[in-house]
C-alpha cells in the first residue's frame, strides 16, 4: 500500500485537497486520505490540461517559451500541446484575432469536448491591442467565445502566462461535479459560427467609434476641427443596400452542399 509521510500529509492539507471536516487520527495519516469527490476531480482535472497547439502572432512566441526547458509546463502536467480540438482542454488564444481568422477558431472551439477553457493571452486577443479599430482585427476574441482568464501584455511575459495559468487552475477548483454544465442536460450550447463579410466594425464610422470609446474631444481632435464637433458619418440606404445582398449571397453560398 502507498503511503503519505507526515510532511506530505500536512502539505495536502494545506493545499485544501483533504477534507475540511472528517479529521483522520494521526496514527492512520500515513496511510488513510479522506477527501471529496469535487477535490479529486478537480484536482485530476486541472492538473492534465491539455492546451491546443496553435498560436495567431507574436504573443505565441511567448507561450512557446512558456512551454519549453526554461519555464516548463510539464509542472502542470501540460507540456504535451494537443494538435486536436478533440483532445484539448484549454484554448490558449495568443495573439492577433482577424477578422478572417475568427471563424475558424470558434468552429475549433466548438470541437474542442466540455470540459473547456479559453485563456486569452496579451493585448491583441483580449482587446485588438494595437490593431484596435484596424480594418482587419476584432476587438476582442470575448466577443466570440466565453474567455476564463485574460492575461494583459503586449506580449506577455511567461511568467504572466503562468500566473494566468494558476488562475485557471484556481477557477477549475472552484467547480463542483454536481453544478457543472457538461453533465447535466443543459451542457453549454453551440458557439455560432460568425460570417465573413460585411460585419463587426464599419471604418466610415470610424468617428461615432471615436466619440463612443474616447469621448467628444478625441472626435474633434482627431479631426482637426478644434472645438467643432464632428457629427458621424452615417451609412446611405444603397450601402446598407448592397452589404445586405452581399450578405445574403454568402450565406446562400455557406448552405450550399460541398
Ligand atoms: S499583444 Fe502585442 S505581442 Fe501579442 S500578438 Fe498583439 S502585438 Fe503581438
């Protein structure tokens, strides 16, 4: 039979993975755990993350050296990235969410099996970053998947990425199997899959965008106009027009068989 030596009993304890209220007698503590179903499962869980193997720009750097000899994910028990959604646990989104690219990572999350994390890393994932209000990044992958843990940076250090990591580890020990989405009938449902197309941010609103997230001022300035304010420049009826028959096509297209 295996067995615990007092130190590492008074370090389980610690660490909250024993039982808060059945006390084991000291005699039997090198031999006889008691502990809950929710502390063991949560404990396998998060320490066998799996994270999928994909990377979007420089931030993936940084989670590369995450993972390699200096840093060392095989501390959490994740060292082997997983090149199938099927076998991930973690969705690691590092780095610069296009427009072209957002689609393809909401369908890889939704083939990723419950239970799932999203961790967002650095400032591009998490908000657009530099590229916020580019014509060609989204603002944020939290628009699109539901995010446990963001990490700021630009880029984040691998020590952030760890910290985030922790924090996740902390969110799934805060689990009980018997709430949990995936084991009860309402499991969390399908991420729509967003188009390609006409969509998410307008440049010619670029103003309205301008007044909205900075205030008046910054519209103004921008414009050079000084203490005139600068009214928003609204679609014209053929535009909304012709972006409606173009998103139609598409989505004609999209239910054609392949
Ligand atoms: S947050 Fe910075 S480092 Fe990360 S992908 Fe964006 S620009 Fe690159």
């Amino acid at each position: 039979m295996a067995s615990v030596d007092p130190a590492g009993f008074q370090q389980l304890k610690e660490q909250q993975y024993l039982h808060d209220q059945i006390t084991v007698p000291a005699e039997l503590q090198s031999n006889v755990l008691v502990t809950t179903l929710d502390k063991a499962y949560n404990w396998s869980r998060r320490s066998s993350m799996w994270p999928l193997l994909f990377g979007l720009a420089c931030c993936a750097i940084e989670m590369i050296a995450t993972a390699a000899s200096r840093y060392d994910l095989s501390r959490f028990g994740m060292e082997v990235m997983r090149p199938s959604p099927r076998q991930s646990d973690l969705m690691i989104v590092s780095g610069t969410v296009t427009k072209k690219m957002v689609p393809a990572i909401v369908r890889i999350y939704n083939q990723m099996a419950e239970p799932r994390y999203v961790l967002s890393m650095g400032a591009c994932a998490t908000g657009g970053g530099p590229f916020k209000e580019g014509y060609n990044v989204v603002s944020g992958i939290d628009k699109y998947l539901p995010v446990d843990v963001y990490v700021p940076g630009c880029p984040p250090t691998p020590e952030a990425l760890i910290f985030g990591l922790m924090k996740l580890h902390e969110k799934v020990e805060r689990q009980s199997i018997a709430k949990v989405a995936w084991y009860r009938k309402e499991s969390s449902g399908f991420v729509p899959v967003p188009i390609l197309g006409p969509d998410i941010f307008d440049p010619r609103q670029i103003q309205l965008i301008r007044e909205n997230t900075l205030g008046e001022g910054a519209a103004s300035r921008s414009s050079g106009g000084g203490e005139v304010r600068v009214m928003p420049e609204l679609l014209s009826d053929d535009v909304k027009q012709n972006l409606e028959a173009i998103r139609t096509r598409y989505l004609a297209k999209m239910k054609q068989p392949a």
